[in-house]
C-alpha cells in the first residue's frame, strides 16, 4: 500500500502544473474487432485454446445498448462548469477484411472501414447512429489509436507460414490472441506499430496516413490527439503524425519502441514536453478498469486522482472499451457501469469544482499554459 502511494506522487510530481481540477477520461479499443461473439468464444474454449485473458472474454464490437447505456450514466454527472462527463473515445478507424486478404492467399492486406464492421455485426441496428449523437453531445468524442489494432505485417507473414493457431483464429473472423515464446512487445500482435526490419516501416508509414484520412473521412474533421496501440510507437514516425495533423501524442514515462529483430530503446518523458512538428507529449497517471481480473475498486482510482491532483496534474484517467462491453456479457457491461457511475459521483462529491474535459481541450489549455 505505501509503495503504491509513493509510486503515484512520484510520476505526478515532474511536468507541467495547473490549479484546476481537471478530470479527463480516455478509453482506448473503440471500433476495432476483437472476440466476435460469445459463440465463437465457446468455440475456441471448446477447442482446447486457453483464453486466460480478460479482453479475450469480455471484448467485442460496441452494440447499440453499450453506447445508449454508456451515455446515460455520463450524462446523469455534471461537473463544477455544468458539464456533463466526457469520454474520448480512442478509435481504430479499420479492421481487417478477412474474404480478401484469404482470397490473396495472405499476400495482400485488405480493410473495411469500422462503420462497415458495425453494420455487418449488427444489421438490425444504426449503431453509428449512436456514436454521432454522443459527437453531438459532446459526451463521446472520438481521436485517433491507429488504422486498426493488430501489426498486420507479422500476423500475414505466420499465416503464410502456416501457423495452425493463427489460421484457426483467422476461421473465426478474430485477431491473434497471445502466442507462447513471443518476445513481451509481440504477444498477441496486437502492437500496430512494431517492427523488426527497415522494409516494414514503408507499410506502417502509409498506415498513419490512410488511417488519419479514413478519420476524416468518417467522422468529417481530423484527430488531434493520438494514442499509440500498446504503446509502441518510434520516434521516426512522429513527423509523419505532426504532418497529418495529429498536436498531441500519449506516450508512456518509459516509451518503448522496436530496435532490431528483438530489441527495445527507451526514451523517458513527462508531460508537456514537445516534439517534432509542434508535437506535444502527454501521460496518463490513473487507471480505471473494472472488467480486469485485477481490479480493486474505485477506492484505488480515488487515490490515484488525489495524487494527481496533489501535484497540479489534471487526473487523465486511462480506461479501455471492454470495461462497457455487452455483446459477449452484459454482466460485464452491467459492473463496469455501475463502477463508473460510483466513481464519477464519488470525483464531484469529494472535488465539487472539478471539470470534466475532453483530451484535446484539456490538452489544448495545458498548451497555452507552457
């Protein structure tokens, strides 16, 4: 318990500061496939794969009644301006086409746009009908987590090869799960932007360009802020980001990003710092993540933005989709609603002047205050 508590003042204390008490909540993984649906699921157990992961049994495409129940308990909390609750929503633009790329014998990598993926999961329902309404709210504002949520070079290169795993897993319309032997950063594929030769960096580059325009395309203006899959994103890219447009980017205190086969570099940073193309760099310092085996109550987050707040930090609250996630249980939608209504009331109730703000406005004030 003390170690936890010197662990959150300490990465609070270095970094740009601000009196106001700033909540933002960022929630990764929107739009992008993960587990189908609980048939599937049931197939994979049956088959003698283990899942001990809880993405794998609680993750999947956002329904109609995640969104609307989701946007009920934000709006039910308003902040000291009024302001209803915010969640930017960090979005994977696009998921993999699985009939193209079988039909081009794993050769060629093919997408849809997410929107089209919603539609094919739930015909019956607009559910991006939905997303525009939490848009027009302003409760639900999408950024930028990549083109999709998997590093399509090395999971087409083990398909080709074969891997009786993969192109099981590939049957079933699902990405890799985690793969026994994989260096740490590989597990699951689920690293965009991992790589381990100069020739794959082409594909990653023309990645960020398409799936920044597929942004604009979907949602009609461009991303500001960006959140790397699993962390891992080069340096080398961010110029590319910066000319894209993207102002912001999440990085982690220790950023990791790929050198050679299975190396990785480190470059530490806080806060405010500023990079290539106007770049500016952000961290995240609390975690909300009821779904997770692990979790241990909003008591633990509640510490979490106090040292925040301690040490004039807005309290950047890092959360992921399957937390509100239905489709396979809605026993899991169900105890993380609950979870995020207890904490929400719970913020105001103990900061009645707190402010709940979207990612680029906070990061926009922060900004103008360097």
């Amino acid at each position: 318990m003390l170690r936890q508590i010197i662990k959150n003042n300490i990465k609070n204390i270095p970094g740009w500061r601000t009196t106001r008490k700033i909540v933002v909540i960022e929630c990764d993984d929107w739009g992008g496939i993960r587990m189908p649906s609980r048939k599937v699921y049931d197939k994979l157990i049956s088959s003698g794969l283990k899942l001990p992961g809880w993405f794998d049994r609680y993750d999947t495409m956002e329904t109609y009644d995640d969104l609307e129940l989701l946007f009920e308990v934000l709006q039910s909390v308003k902040g000291s301006n009024g302001k209803s609750a915010v969640m930017t929503a960090f979005t994977n633009v696009a998921n993999p086409n699985f009939s193209k790329i079988k039909s081009s014998g794993f050769c060629e990598y093919h997408y849809e746009h997410f929107t089209e993926t919603l539609n094919r999961y739930y015909p019956d329902y607009n559910v991006f009908q939905l997303w525009r309404e939490g848009i027009s709210a302003g409760i639900f504002v999408p950024e930028y987590h990549g083109r999709e949520h998997v590093n399509v070079q090395l999971w087409l290169s083990r398909l080709r090869d074969g891997d009786k795993n993969l192109l099981f897993l590939f049957d079933q319309e699902t990405l890799p799960l985690e793969i026994s032997g994989d260096i740490q950063h590989v597990e699951g594929l689920r690293a965009e932007f991992f790589f381990t030769s100069e020739d794959q960096k082409p594909f990653l580059i023309d990645s960020i360009k398409e799936g920044i325009s597929l942004f604009q395309e979907i949602f009609g203006g461009s991303p500001q802020v960006f959140v790397p899959g699993n962390g891992i994103f080069h340096p080398e890219f961010e110029p590319i980001v910066a000319e894209c447009g993207i102002e912001f980017i999440n990085v982690n205190r220790s950023a990791t990003y790929p050198k050679g086969v299975s190396k990785m570099k480190y470059k530490y940073f806080i806060t405010g710092q500023k990079g290539p193309g106007g770049l500016v760099y952000y961290l995240r310092n609390c975690s909300f993540e009821p779904s997770s085996y692990s979790y241990m109550g909003i008591g633990h987050v509640l510490d979490q933005i106090a040292s925040a707040f301690r040490w004039g930090k807005p309290a950047t609250i890092s959360t992921h989709r399957v937390n509100f996630a239905g489709g396979l249980d809605p026993a899991n939608r169900e105890k993380g609603l609950k979870e995020l209504k207890k904490l929400l009331n719970s913020i105001v109730g103990k900061w009645p002047e707190v402010e709940f703000m979207n990612s680029c406005d906070a990061l926009k004030y922060m900004r103008s205050t360097l």
